[in-house]
C-alpha cells in the first residue's frame, strides 16, 4: 500500500508541475532592475513590465537593487527560487564583463536562465566634426605616427566597448592615452572642449543632431540605422564587437514552460508600438533574440570578451 501511494503522490507531482507553469503567473511578478531608477535600464525594464502586466492580467512590480555594477540585484535574483516569479533586467558588462575582471556573488553561465534580448545600444566611435579622422583608418594612421598622443574615452571603464576597443587598438598595434570619466556624459563634455580626440559612447544624439560630431566606426556588431556608412568593428574586420545588450534572465532551473511564457510576452512586447516608440527616443535599437538565441550570444560574447581581458592584462 505505500509503495502505491508513493508512486501515486509521485504521478501527482509530475503531472503538477507542468500544469502550475502553465498557469504562470499566477501572482505577481518581480522585475530586479540592477541599476538605479530614472536610468534607461530602469526605464526600459518598466516598459516591458507595464506591457508584461497588460498580457498576463497580473502585477508586474520593478525593484531597484543598484549595487556593484549591477552584481548585488542580479546575484539577488540567482539565489531567488526558481519559478519565474523574481527574474532580472541584465546587460552586457555584469553577465559578460565584470566576471572576468573580479569575483562576483553570482556565475552567469550557471546560476540564470536567460529568457530573451530586447533591445542593443549603439556605442560608436564619436569624434569632433571639426577632427581631421574621417575613418577609422585615419586615426589609426594618426596613432601609429603619434605613440600615445591619442587620447580617448568610453562610456564605463571596462565596459564591453572599452574592451572591443582597447582589442581593436592593440590588434593594430598601436599606443593610445586612455583617459577615465565619469559616463558617456563627461566624456562627450570632454571631447567637445577638445580635451580627448575621441569617445566611446551611447550620449552621441544631441551632439550629432547638432552637427558638433561624426561618427567612425561602430563597437557593436548591428549598423546604426540612421548612419548606414558607419561601419561597425566586425565589418572592419575584428572579432570583438560585442552587443551592448538588455535583456532578462531568471533563476537556473526555471521550468521550460515559464521561459515559455515570457518568451512569448517579449516577442509581443517589443512589437508594440509603445516600446518602439520609447526605443527611438533613448535612442536605442529593438533587436528581439528569444531563450536559446539569448543564451548563446551570451556565452559567445563571454568567452571572447575573457580573452580579450586576459590578452590585455586586466584580469584580476
């Protein structure tokens, strides 16, 4: 009799299991946001929450956990249970990057479950207008007759493009001053006062809107849109040039049915008109990749961004 009702308690749970993920969500969802609020990120993350909300009929909630360059929300949501209901808004220097350069409370390719890409951030190379490189090749020719006299920024410090970019230099063989700023902001602040020759940054639109800069060349792997000619790092013949992606992943081990589910809300979501519309207007790009599509750019990008880190010499 007990090895009966074993064996009955085990079908019931079998059979449960799948059913409750079909019925996710069933109560409301958390979306960590691993950064602060009012940034894109966190604007970016209420969209698809608000969009989230209108085809589950469920509370769709954003937390703000900034900490770590993102490390303390998304390590959060790693050790969360692993049933879809506590998932994090990710991008490329914490699950990419920042695992390479320190310890961190979370292994990105173990403990999350990625459930899809919605969008990339353009960061090209930006130059004053007024600057005698009119490609990449002209600056490089520059640097290569000027050791050092090239200086130039990014938007973070051993973010994705910092690297890409710091690979391409050293593929060329060529000396440059990388000079620290705050974000994309100073560093635009900066080039435009003629402080450094270029910059490495998303802050670009007003300033090209304006006629103050152009762009050279593109850190990323898609084209800008709106500038055609630009050509990108890969087009150019480098192997590095990694998306500046966000997305969001879950816990590992969330069951297939709920990555699923949110597979099938983001591809609708990035759809709507709503979020095309705030795209364009943080100037971002929709670039919609699903779970196994996600999940393998990621582990991609991870294994050439820590060689490229480990090339340069700034792994820890």
């Amino acid at each position: 009799m007990r090895k009966l009702l074993g064996a009955l308690l085990s079908a019931l749970v079998v059979i449960a299991a799948p059913a409750s993920a079909q019925t996710y969500p069933s109560r409301p969802v958390t979306i960590v946001v691993p950064f602060a609020a009012g940034g894109n990120g966190d604007i970016t993350a209420r969209m698809i929450a608000d969009l989230a909300k209108e085809t589950w009929n469920q509370s769709v909630v954003v937390e703000n956990r900034p900490g770590g360059g993102g490390a303390v929300g998304i390590g959060q949501v790693a050790r969360a249970a692993a049933d879809g209901y506590t998932v994090a808004f990710v991008s490329t220097s914490p699950i990419v990057v920042a695992p390479h350069l320190g310890r961190q409370p979370f292994d990105p390719l173990k403990d999350l479950a990625y459930l899809g890409q919605v969008a990339i951030n353009h960061q090209p190379i930006v130059v004053r207008a007024d600057s005698p490189f009119r490609s990449l090749a002209d600056m490089l020719a520059f640097a290569r007759s000027n050791p050092g006299r090239l200086r130039w920024s990014a938007a973070a410090i051993r973010g994705g493009p910092h690297i890409a970019t710091e690979a391409m230099f050293r593929a060329e063989s060529v000396q440059t001053t990388y000079v620290p700023f705050g974000g994309g902001a100073e560093a635009m602040t900066a080039l435009l006062a003629g402080d450094i020759e270029a910059a490495v940054i998303a802050d670009y639109t007003q300033a090209l809107a304006a006629g103050q800069v152009r762009l050279i060349a593109e850190s990323g792997p898609v084209r800008i849109a709106s500038q055609p000619g630009v050509p990108t790092y890969r087009d150019l013949g480098y192997s590095l040039a990694p998306a500046v992606f966000i997305g969001f992943a879950a816990p590992a081990g969330t069951p297939p049915a709920v990555v699923a589910r949110w597979d099938a809300m983001l591809a609708a979501a990035v759809r709507s008109p709503r979020y095309t519309e705030l795209m364009q207007r943080l100037g971002s790009v929709v670039v919609y990749r699903d779970s196994a599509a996600f999940t393998r750019e990621i582990n991609e990008d991870y294994a050439k961004i820590g060689e490229a880190i480990r090339a340069l010499g700034m792994a820890r």
